[in-house]
C-alpha cells in the first residue's frame, strides 16, 4: 500500500462480522467475550473505514435468526450493544457520523431500542458519513415488507404495477436512500450470504478472509479495498466496453 492509501475506495462497504465464537473457543473463554472482542474491532474498523474515505459502512450485528441462540448470548450481545451506544454517541458526534438500522429494531429490548432512537436522533443531521447497523435484520423478510408496502401503494392509487422497476421498487427497501453496497466483506473463512443485503448486494465485489472477526483490523480492511480495486466491475458488459468508458 503506497502513503496515500488504496486508489479506489468503495463508496458503501457491508460487513459480516463473524467468527466471535469460534476466536472465544480457540482460547477457552465464553462466546460472550468473543464479542466483547468484536465491539472493540467494530470501533476500530469504523475509525480506518473513515480514514480511508469509505462514507457508508453497513455492520450486520443481529440477524433474525440470531434469536434461535442461548438466551444468555442474545442478553449478552444486547447489553453489549447498548453499551456501545452509550460509549459511541460522544464519537459518533465528534466525527460526524450518521448512525442509522436497517432491520425490524421494534422487536429488539426496550432500552436497546431507547439508546438507538437517542442516538439516531443526535446525529441526524450527519450527511457525509454513515454507520448502519443491520439489527434483526433479513433480506427475505426485509423483501416480503417492501412487497407487502408495495402492494398497499398500489392499493392507495398511488403505484401502478406496469410502471414496477428495479429503481421504484428498491425506494420500499429499508436501504432506500443509501448506495448498494460496492464491497462486501464476511470474516471467518464462511462462504455465504446469510439472508444479507441479498438484493443490495447484485453486483458487489465478495471478499472472504479467514480472520476471525475480534482478529480483524485496519490492515485487513485495507487489505479487502484494495482487493475491490484490482477486481473490474463490468455490470454485463463487456471488459473492452468498460475500457472504453461504458458503465
Ligand atoms: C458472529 O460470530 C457474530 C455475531 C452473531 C454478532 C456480531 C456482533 C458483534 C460483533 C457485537 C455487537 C455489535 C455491535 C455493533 C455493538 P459467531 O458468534 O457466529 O461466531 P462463530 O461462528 O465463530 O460461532
């Protein structure tokens, strides 16, 4: 990497942060502090995804699916979030980043959803930065809540269904005014999808690493863009098109 750092930055960067638990069994200790290890890594990873000029950063922290975990795991890893809301406002403000949740949040405790609400509300006015934590978040379920809006529009009079295309359609996403995302990074050597961002992420570059999430840091997300940079994006064109300036 030369001093000025990768030459093409992803405008919006999602994260499957994974491995916590198996990082917390490699060295005998509970799951729990696998992810007390992983909200330290999220602090630092938000800080060198700003330096390096990435403005929107999407962490997928809680999926609808993490409920079917140890009750004493989903308390914990609720308490560490609302730790980290707690400890993060002061930050978030101090370097102007927006903090934003994609996912059903009105299922996620009271005091969670209070610190959520505390925050958002104090960095609304943030524009140039973005931290989205998708929480209770599925792409399958986030698809079947803008179909069923859809349909109420249409319904209302205020949609016709031969008019659909991809562009209206994603306004009904939980990710409406935000860029898909460019790159998306899973840790832990896992090589799926998860019911991520499924329809958000059409043409993202896929970068998989072996590092285990509290393991991950600035280097190996420097490491993940500048992997986004050797790849061509051609959105089915083709590589003499792209050459030649066509998108
Ligand atoms: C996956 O590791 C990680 C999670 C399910 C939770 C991610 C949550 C955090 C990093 C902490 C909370 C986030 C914020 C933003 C405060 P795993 O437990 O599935 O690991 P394993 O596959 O090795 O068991």
């Amino acid at each position: 990497m030369s001093n000025s750092g990768p030459a093409r930055i992803p405008r919006h960067v999602a994260i499957i942060m994974d491995g916590n638990g198996r990082w917390a069994r490699q060295r005998g200790l509970p799951r729990l502090e696998g992810h007390r290890r992983g909200v330290e890594t999220v602090r630092t990873v938000v800080d060198a995804a700003r330096e390096l000029g990435i403005r929107c950063l999407t962490l997928y922290a809680f999926s609808a699916e993490n409920w079917k975990r140890p009750g004493d795991e989903v308390s914990g890893l609720m308490g560490l979030l609302d730790l980290f809301l707690k400890r993060e406002l002061d930050n978030l403000i101090k370097e102007k980043v927006r903090l934003r949740t994609i996912g059903r949040t009105d299922a996620l405790p009271a005091n969670v959803q209070r610190e959520l609400a505390r925050v958002q509300e104090a960095t609304r006015r943030f524009t140039e930065w973005n931290l989205v934590l998708a929480l209770n978040y599925g792409a399958q379920s986030e698809a079947a809540d803008a179909a069923r809006a859809y349909a109420e529009a249409v319904l209302a009079g205020r949609e016709k269904p031969a008019e659909l295309t991809w562009e209206k359609f994603s306004r009904y996403l939980s990710t409406a005014d935000l860029p898909e995302p460019d790159l998306l990074i899973r840790t832990s050597g896992e090589l799926r999808l998860s019911n991520f961002l499924m329809l958000q992420l059409a043409y993202a570059e896929l970068v998989f690493t072996p590092v285990l999430w509290p393991d991950f840091g600035r280097a190996d997300l420097v490491a993940a863009v500048e992997e986004y940079g050797r790849r061509e994006r051609r959105y089915g064109a083709t590589t003499e098109q792209i050459k030649a300036g066509a998108r």
